[in-house]
C-alpha cells in the first residue's frame, strides 16, 4: 500500500520512489550523445590563438604563416567577424554592459583572450596554425587583483573606474552602527574566496551549421537549447525560428553553459561567414586557463547579538571580482538578498561591488550566491563560540521558525513557508550530539582533533516570472495510438535525470508503467520553450506542468471511456496502463484499446471529446519557492599535518515532495563534493601578470572520490505551493557544503583558537597557521601586504570612485532647483532614464518624475540645496524610493534608498 | 590540446632504439608508459621531432634476481611490479611505495623506468631508487654506464642521462631479510605526488642500526637522500635512538620550495614530524622524555 504524498493529495506509485534511471543504460554503454561525438559531413575543425598576456593593446597581427599551412582553410580575426552583425548579451538576455567582443578587436583584457580563429581539416592542423599567427602587443600593468582593481587603471577604457556594479549604502547607517558596538556581543567574519573553475565533466563545445541563407543548426553543450536559441537570435538579430539547437546529452554544466560565451559565438559567426559545419571542442588546458570561472569575493560580515544570544544588528562589506568580461555583473545582491532571510534580524545594512579586472570574466556557478550562507553560518559558530553558547541553540533563537510565519525577512522578502529551524531540529534528533561531544573531550586528551560542523540555509529556487529569463514550463503529453506515452518536455538534463523524474511523475499522474513513458527533451524543436536547468527549477516547475498534463489527459481518457462504457466519469480509475470500472471489472479495458479509438474511430467519440489523446500544460508557478536545510559533519584533524578527513555527515533538507529519492541525493551529493573541493582543494591561482598558474589536474585539485564521504539524508517533505508541492535542490549542497564542513574544521580546532580570516581553501597549511600560532602558509604575510599596499594609495583609490557621490551641501552657493533635470539612476536592472521637473516654496517642494514607464508626482522637503522626496512604486517590486537629491549649479546628484534592495546612485543635469 | 607533428618510431630491440636515438642527435623523446609524455605532448609543452616508443622491447620488461639483488626492467608496468613476488619478498618497500604512484588506471600503463627516468621530484620511484641504493644501468650506441642512483638527479626532470642513452634496468641491491621498511607520505588526495615524503631502510643488527638507506621525496629540486640522518643512525643502538633529533638532521639536508600546494615551511615542518613518526612507529621506539 502506497502512502499518500502531501503534495499530490494521492497514493504514490512512481513519486517517491528509487527507479532505475532511464539515462542510465544509453550514458552507461557509452551511447550517450555529446558535442563531440556529432560529425558532419564537410565538417572543418576550429581553434583559437589567445592572448599570451593579460592586456595590452593589439598592434598588428600576421596571419599569413597560418594559412600557408596545409589544410589551413581560413583564419578569422575581429575584423572578419565583424561582417556578421553579433551582439554580446547577458544571462538575462540584455546587451552585456559593457562591449564584449566575440575575437579581441583592438585590445586584450585577460590571458587567453581568445584573437584569431583558425578553420582546418583537423584540430591538429588547426592548432599547429594558431601557433604560427603572430600577434604584436603593447603590453600595459594588467589589473588582476580586488586591490588592484580599487586603485589601478580602469580596465574598460570607456569607464573611469573598475566598478561593475554596485548596491548598498557607502556610508553606514549612524543608528545601525551604533546599534552594532553598542551591543554585548559583536562578532566580525572576513572569508576570502578564491577564484575557482567550473571543471564540467564534459567542456564547453559546438559544431555550427548554416543550413541555409538564415538557417543556423548548432549542435552545443549547454543548459537549455531553448534558451541558447533565444540568445544566439537575439546576438544575431535573426529571427528565432530559423535556429535549431540541439543538445541530448550533457556532461556537467553548473552555470558555466548557461549561454554561449566569446569562443562559441566565435565559431558560429565563422560557421555563418564559411559555409561549411565547423566543429570546436575546448579542450581541458583551455578550460582550466580561459572558460569562465566562478568566486573570487571577499566579505567582511559583523553581526550584533544581545545578552540571550539573539541577533540585533549586522552589516556587511563585499567584493566580488567579475574579471573583464563577465557572463553577467554579478555584484552580489542575491546573496545580500538572502543573507539574512531565514534569521530573525532587526536591522541590517551593506555595501557589495562587482569589480572588473583583467582576468577572465566570470560565470554562474551552482549557487552563485552561496558566499552569504557561508559567511554567515561561519560567523554564527564563532559567535556561538565567543558567547559560550552552543551553536545549535543559537540558531535555534533566531530561526524565522513555520510558526512565525507568513512574515518578512529584515530586507522585506515575505517568507510564508520556510523551514530550516524545522530541518535543524530533524537533524539534530537523528544526531546524538551529546554523545559526540563526550566522544571528542576523550579525543582531545588522546591529541586526536574532532569537530563537529552544523549550519542551516534556506535557498530560493524555481523562479519564475520575477525575471524575464526565468518563465515557466511547458509539459506536452500524448497517449500514442499503442497505448505508451510519449511527453516532449521543456526540460534540459546535464545530468539531472529529468528524463527520468518527468516520466515518473507522469507515469504516477496517469496511471501507467513507468517503462511506458518516454520524455524527449534536449532540442529546442521539440516542446515549448523553458529556460532548462538554471537555478534549482526543473522539478518544481517541470514536475508541477507534467503533473497536471497527466491529470488532464487522464481526464479526458476518463471521459472517452465512460462514453464508451456507459458509465459515470468518476468511476473510472486508469492504473497501470488498464482503464478500470468501479464495481466492474470485466468492464476494464487497456488504454491501448482506448488509445485506438480515441486516434483511429472519431465515429465512437462523444461530440465534445477531439479526436487524439494529447494534451500540454504551461505551468506558472509561484515566483519563488524556497528550499531549506540543516546538515551536520564530523571531522578529525590532524595535528601533525593539518589533513582534514571528514567522518560523517549528514543532510536533513526539505525540498517539499521528493520525485525520487537516489535523484535527490545526487543533486545533494554532487554540491556537497563541490562544496568539499571548495573547502579543502580548489583554487585558481593566478601570478600578478593574471596568468592562470594551474593549467592541468595535477594543479587544480578537485575533489576525488576518496575525498567524499559517505552521505546520509533525512527529507522533510514539507509541501511547497506549487502543484505537487515540489521544492528545487540541484544547487543546496553546494551552498550549506562548505559552512558545514568550515563549521566543523573551526570546532575541531578551537582548543588553538579561531580562524582569524577564513581563506579557502584550509589547506594543511593554513590549518597548521592556526595550529601552531605561525604564519606557515604565508597567508597572513600576503594580507598584510595587500593592506600595506591598499594604505599606500588612497589617493588612486579616492580617484576612481565613481562619479555621483553626494556632495556635502555647501552654503551660500547660489542654486537654483526649479526646473526640469534630466537624471540617470544606476538601478540593479540597470540605468534608469527620467526628467524630473521640480517647483519649491519656501521649505516644501512637488513636482513629477517622468520617464518612459509614466509620470510620477512628488512632494517633499528643501533645505538649502538638499531636495527629499518619497515615492511609492509597484513594479518591479512594492517598495518605496527615498530620493535625497543635492543641487549644485547645473548639475545634481545624490542617492536613492531602494527599500530592500539598498541605495543606487543618481546623477544628473538642468535641461 | 593535440601534439604538434611528430614522426614515430617503434623499434623491437635496445640496440635498434640505441641507435634511433643516436641518429636523432637530441631531437627524440623516448616513449615508455605515457603518463607524463603525452600530457606534455598534448600541451604542446614537449614538441619532439621523433618519439621512439619502446614499448615493444622485450629485453626491457620483466623483474629478476641478478647480481646478488633485483633488476628491474624499466618498461615493467608498474601494476606488475605492484603485484610481483620477488620485489615482494625482497623488496617491499618498494612495493609499499609503488601503491602510492598514481592510480591503478595509471599503474597499469605507467612503468617503473619511466617514472625513474623522469625524475619528478615529488614522486616515489627516484627517491625509493635513491634510498635504496640502486644503480641505474643506460646504454647508447657509445657503450653502456651503470650510474648511482644519488648520483643520477641533477634537478626537477633533470638527470644525468644523455639525450641518446636509454634506461635498460634498474638494479636495486639485496637488503638482508627481515630489515625495517621506512615509508610515509603527505598528499593532499590519493595518488597525488607528495608534498612531502620518506622512503627507506634499515637494518637492525644484535639491537643496533647497521645499514641505513633514506631518502625525501617533495623536498627539493631532485630525491633528497637523508645523509645526516643516515649517518647518525648506524651504530646507534635502538634504545639510544632519539627519533625527533635524527628527523632534525635529516631536514637540514633537504632544500624544499613554495608552491600553490605548499610552502617550503610547511614541507620541513611536517617533514620533520613524519620523519619522526616513521622511525619511531618502524623501529617500535618511544618518544624520547
């Protein structure tokens, strides 16, 4: 007997459940169908000449050596792209904001930058070729560093500064800060990130296609065809429908593919120019130098607590370098978004900037925005440390718990069903914790170092339709002619096992044997559009189309039968591929037979019922939907050597209806290693002329099957709003993975004190700094030196401040307000044109705003210069904006508070 | 990620190879298992003009008691050495240091030769050669030299060998049956090279140390054999040994480096430890008052 699945409202008979996944004997067998194994007849082969340097400006480049070799066919260069017209976009489907080239036009901005392309018979030819172009640099001082890039040159010459992006207030709040050292307990946590590679099994890759004069076919590794389609047409400007991606099989993608990036667009521009297929398969040395990596971010985060433990104020600092081209600015405002969200906070306030450098640009990465769990559970244990309180009753008093909800995080996101207090108390129930502290005090008097680690999250997933690029799912199910099912999903798998999970979803919904379904996925030909496999989505949204899909057509198959057999609809259950009569069962017939007549005898249907059994469903779900978790791991140290080995450790998640549970656990597995490799191993080093030092695996350490323990997994279940009650998980582990396993390092440690700042990766040298009180690792002679060089030149780091800044009223200065100004507010959706036309008497102020969105009136507050108003806006989100506006002469500048979201600039001019 | 053109010979006997290596006056690279060419072929970081692979030399292969010791042919997987009963029984710290080289995906095409040939600093079969005295026989068509192993390393993938002489065996001598295997290595996975290790033997004669072998690997620009430490030990009687001295000693001979896995201070410090570790745990000592 099937229990029934919250979510769902019915017994399971696939959801749930460990099914054998239906990728598995095709990838298994080695039948699986990857970009390299597409060949094409007259297919030519692509490779590239990069820049040996990390900027400089191109004086001239000599291709002739190049096409002199045989079965050289042609070399391009930006001058050659230039013919197609190709826009860089970003992620979220807007021009990249700052111009991206495809090949390097006149300068280079990061080594590896890719400078020529070279077509041949064969990547042997094609790289001998490459080698031979010869390229004549001016070389300038690159910006590689965050310092650097606060104090150096601007690495876009069309810029005066290196800041990408920027949220927050540059000046603390007077009352937070106050309600911070004013307070009994306050702890700071600074954790630097190094830059890391995304490593995808399989790398980036694609065979392009003109088929025609605008019909491109591009065969790429990716995360959605349909979203590459939707990019490739918007950068070209063709219409959509003339490009077919096709992408079966993918082999790891974790936000490296969510669209194409300067090598792809490259080649398939040069695809468009020559005609004939052409096929570039990066290979592992230029994916660990030149695809784009992820990380590279520096927090400081000081958090506030009263006397019983509980939080009263925090604010944070954060860097993130996005290198010189980076797939979109990510300036850290989805990690600021849910830094806090699951703690009961009063006040908080940031400042996150996004710095451009001369490295390579950065990318998504499965949970791009983890950098906010991490710094903050790391920062609780030290608190729970420095208070003398345990860390899981810490957590426990300021959990936003089930029952204090619906309310809003202190950044004013509505929480309605969050559950990471829950998880936790699950976690801990399942955890003798007791036990284990006696089992370490016993440890320590051995010399043995053990520590235990826990640390809670929540995480959003499943987004949909609070950003354009993030749309719901389209789910079309057909009963064929034979009675199997066939559904064309939106779905993408790079290892997700969607193909699997949709199958059984719709298999349970319809009533039929699980090897009766097929899903067809991977090719933007088949089923609607979806966005595929970007931010923990596809299960809940996906799941939650092909769920009522199948409840539809079963509908309907119900429907034809109690035509057929004259008998009430409501008796009828479809189970296992039989249509069954309650009370009836000689009655019963397959749903073959039904299938028959529903496609091959129109005369037997009822005269409503269309002939067919086919049905599709797009399904909008909640905009958010949010996933929680609590893990815990045990670790032992090695005093001798600081090695970590981790013990046990185990995940208590809730990601509302489990599909199936061995998919779940993969996805939870899989960020947990990545998360351990973040920890432990990984690193891109890069030297200060920003070469990328680590260019094989015996350099870059990821983590190996021996370095990943045995995982043990506790699910809540708790159902979410959206149809099956689904929740996403395929980014968690690699969010919680690394405070978990920091948590724990940090407690087997705390006989020799804390982690003063937490570098990863906690190689056995850094752990051993900590160990014997000693710099052995040279981290702290290295931070002392940056912030030697950082005092030194405040005078370069005051002159590439942005513009804008507000400056203080000066008296007297004769200013006239009323008017009309034309301003430009620098929002996170980007910059924001309006005219604003003012009228003041006496201390008031009124007048509109107006921009292409509307008109909008105001009335505030003139003192002196000084210009306050508030405004009330909708869209993108209920807030209200509190401009403070300082007039000088002719221009105007000053800040807008955005509610949640911080403060953005503005600037301006009289009309 | 593909080698630039390269012409590829594959002779069947020693003086054949001997001689392609002659005619090609510098410009060949000897092929044996792979695990380190063809990466650096592929990176285009190696660009020979020819590759002689001696994969097809029988004369090479194999494992064999000779000259009151064990000769080892260099083109012997080292899968098969890993799994041979001679080198268990004479030899077994070399059977305990080659479960550390690489994986078994790459034990089963790597060789012995070609990994002592290279002359990875950090990797286990030079150091082992060195600790353990072995000489390294190589020929040319000029004749052929027998070279002590501690001799045979100038630096990183530097050693002594001419660019027309070929390894044709590794000959470890006999140490007496029932001497004490030294090994201990600190890597950061399973089957990467060391950031540091020790390898070795000694001999105990009558409640005395009377032969010691040792030598570091992960230590230095080439296998660091552990002289001061070694000197120290012979004669000393076991009950007199002080094992965080002696690792001191055999620390002062080496000249480890900063790299992005470790520092040189690292490497000395917890060399030191392992050192100690190693010599108490192997000898049964305590840790001196």
């Amino acid at each position: 007997m099937n229990a029934e699945v919250p979510g769902i409202g019915a017994a399971a008979r696939y959801i749930g459940k460990r099914v054998l996944r239906k990728e598995d004997p095709r990838l298994l067998t080695g039948r699986g169908q990857f970009v390299d194994d597409i060949s094409l007849p007259g297919m030519l082969h692509c490779a590239f000449a990069r820049s040996p340097i990390a900027r400089g400006r191109i004086v001239s480049i000599d291709s002739t050596a190049a096409r002199d070799v045989p079965g050289v066919h042609a070399v391009y260069t930006a001058e050659d792209l230039a013919k197609v017209s190709f826009t860089m976009h970003t992620f979220f489907m807007v021009p990249t904001s700052v111009k991206t080239p495809t090949l390097a036009e006149d300068h280079v901005a990061y080594v590896g930058e890719p400078v020529a392309l070279v077509i041949a018979d064969s990547r042997y030819i094609a790289e001998d070729a490459a080698s031979l172009i010869e390229v004549d640099y001016e070389e300038e001082d690159p910006v590689v560093t965050l310092a650097d890039a606060k104090s150096g040159q601007p690495v876009h010459p069309e810029l005066e500064h290196n800041i990408a992006g920027q949220m927050g207030d540059e000046d603390i709040d007077e009352d937070l800060e106050a309600a911070i050292e004013g307070a009994p307990h306050r702890v700071t946590q600074r954790v630097i990130h190094p830059r890391i590679s995304q490593s995808p099994m399989e790398t980036r890759g694609v065979v392009a296609t003109r088929d025609g004069p605008e019909e491109l076919t591009l065969y790429i590794t990716c995360q959605s065809p349909h979203t590459i389609a939707r990019w490739v047409s918007l950068a070209l400007g063709l219409p959509q429908t003339a490009i077919r991606v096709i992408a079966k099989d993918v082999g790891g993608a974790f936000g490296l593919k969510n669209h194409p990036w300067k090598e792809e667009s490259s080649v398939i521009i040069a695809a468009m120019l020559f005609g004939r297929p052409l096929k570039w398969i990066e290979d592992r040395y230029e994916n660990l130098t030149t695809a784009n990596p992820a990380r590279e971010q520096d927090i400081t985060l000081r958090i506030a607590f009263d006397n019983d433990g509980k939080l009263v104020a925090s604010h944070s600092e954060y860097d993130l370098n996005n290198g010189a081209y980076p797939q979109a600015v990510d300036d850290g405002m989805a990690a600021q978004m849910f830094l806090w969200s699951a703690y009961k906070l009063p006040a908080y306030g940031f400042l996150t900037r996004a710095w451009y450098t001369n490295t390579t640009g950065l990318a998504a990465y499965r949970g791009p925005w983890a950098m906010e769990t991490l710094v903050r559970e790391t920062a609780l244990d030290k608190a729970a440390r420095a208070i003398g309180i345990d860390p899981v009753e810490l957590r426990r008093r300021n959990l936003v718990k089930l029952s204090d909800q619906p309310t809003a995080s202190v950044l004013g996101l509505p929480l309605e069903d969050i559950t990471p207090a829950e998880c936790l108390e699950k976690l801990v129930e399942n955890f003798d914790i007791a036990a284990f502290r006696k089992e370490q005090a016993e440890a320590r008097e051995q010399g043995r170092y053990l520590g235990l680690g826990v640390a809670t999250y929540i995480e959003p997933t499943a987004s949909a339709g609070s950003m354009g690029v993030m749309t719901g799912e389209l789910a079309q199910v057909r009963i064929e002619p034979t009675g199997k099912v066939t559904a064309t999903m939106s779905t993408h798998s790079q290892g997700h096992g969607t193909a699997t999970t949709m199958a059984q979803v719709i298999a349970d919904r319809l009533g039929v044997p699980y090897e009766d379904v097929t899903v067809f996925e991977g090719d933007n030909s088949r089923g609607g559009f979806g966005p595929g496999a970007a931010g923990s989505r596809q299960g809940v949204i996906a799941g939650g189309a092909a769920i009522k899909a199948s409840e539809m057509l079963a509908d309907k198959v119900k429907a034809l039968a109690a035509h057929l057999l004259n008998a009430n609809p409501e008796n009828i259950t479809i189970d296992e591929g039989m249509v069954h009569v309650e009370g009836a069962e000689e009655m019963s017939r397959s749903l073959s037979e039904i299938a028959g007549i529903a496609y091959g005898e129109p005369d037997r249907l009822p005269q409503d019922l269309g002939t067919g059994l086919e049905v599709q469903y797009r399904y909008q779900p909640p905009p958010m939907t949010f996933t929680s978790a609590a893990h815990a791991c045990v670790v032992e140290v090695d005093a001798e050597t600081g090695f970590v080995k981790i013990l046990r450790w185990i995940s208590s998640e809730d990601c509302g209806t489990v599909i199936n549970p061995a998919v779940v656990e993969g996805q939870i597995s899989g960020g947990l290693a990545q998360g351990i490799g973040m920890v432990l191993l990984e690193e891109m080093p890069i030297d200060d002329r920003g070469n990328t030092t680590a260019a094989t695996y015996k350099d870059y350490l990821l983590p190996a099957i021996s370095d990943i323990p045995d995982f043990e997994f506790l699910h809540a279940n708790t159902p979410s709003k959206s149809i099956g009650g689904m929740r996403g998980v395929g980014e968690g582990g690699a969010i919680i993975g690394p405070p978990t396993l920091v948590n724990a390092i940090a407690d087997a440690l705390s006989p020799f004190g804390e982690i003063d700042i937490l570098e990863l990766p906690l190689t056995p040298s850094r752990i051993l700094d900590l160990i014997e009180g000693r710099d052995i690792s040279g981290s702290a002679a290295r931070h002392q030196a940056q912030a030697g060089a950082q005092l030194e030149a405040p005078a370069a780091a005051e002159a590439a401040a942005p513009a804008g800044q507000a400056a203080a009223p000066s008296s007297g200065a004769e200013t006239r307000i009323d008017g009309d100004w034309k301003m430009v507010m620098k929002t996170p959706m980007g910059d924001q044109e309006m005219t604003g036309h003012f009228e003041t008497d006496g201390g008031t102020v009124s007048g509109y705003l107006a921009s292409p969105e509307g008109d909008q009136n105001f009335t505030g507050t003139v003192d002196g210069n000084v210009v306050k108003f508030d405004l009330k806006v909708d869209k993108p989100m209920k807030i209200t904006l509190k401009y403070n506006l300082t007039f000088e002469g002719d221009s105007v500048s000053g800040k807008v508070k955005l509610g949640m979201m911080g403060s953005a600039k503005l600037s301006g001019e009289r009309l | 990620m593909k080698p630039a053109p390269f012409d590829y010979v594959a002779p069947t006997t020693i003086s054949e190879a001997c001689q392609v290596l002659a005619d090609a006056g510098g410009g060949a690279t000897v092929l044996a298992g792979g695990q380190t060419l063809m990466p650096l072929l592929n990176l285009r970081m190696s660009q020979p003009f020819i590759v002689v692979d001696i994969n097809r030399i029988p004369d090479l292969k194999g494992i064999a008691r000779a000259d009151g010791g064990t000769r080892v042919g260099p083109m012997t997987r080292q899968a098969d050495a890993l799994a041979d009963e001679t080198l268990a029984k004479h030899l077994p710290v070399m059977v305990r240091a080659l479960s550390h080289v690489g994986h078994h995906q790459t034990r089963n095409r790597g060789t012995v030769g070609g990994s002592v040939a290279l002359g990875e600093p950090a990797a286990e079969m030079p150091a082992t050669a060195v600790a353990l005295g072995a000489t390294i026989e190589v020929q040319s068509t000029r004749g052929t030299r027998k070279i002590p192993a501690d001799e045979f390393y100038l630096g990183p993938y530097m050693t002594t060998l001419e660019p027309d002489e070929l390894v044709t065996a590794i000959h470890y001598p006999d140490w007496p049956a029932g001497h004490v295997m030294l090994f201990r290595e600190v890597a950061q996975r399973p089957g990467d090279f060391a950031l540091v290790g020790v390898v070795g033997a000694l001999v105990v004669d009558g409640g005395s140390v009377s032969r010691a072998g040792i030598a570091w690997f992960g230590m230095g620009p080439t296998p660091i054999k552990a002289r001061q430490a070694e000197q120290a030990l012979v004669g000393q009687s076991l009950s007199g040994i002080d094992a965080q001295a002696i690792a001191e000693l055999a620390v002062a001979d080496t000249a480890p480096f900063d790299d992005h896995h470790a520092t040189a201070e690292y490497r000395r410090t917890v060399g030191k430890r392992i050192f100690a570790r190693t010599l108490r745990e192997a000898l049964q000592i305590k840790e001196a008052a």
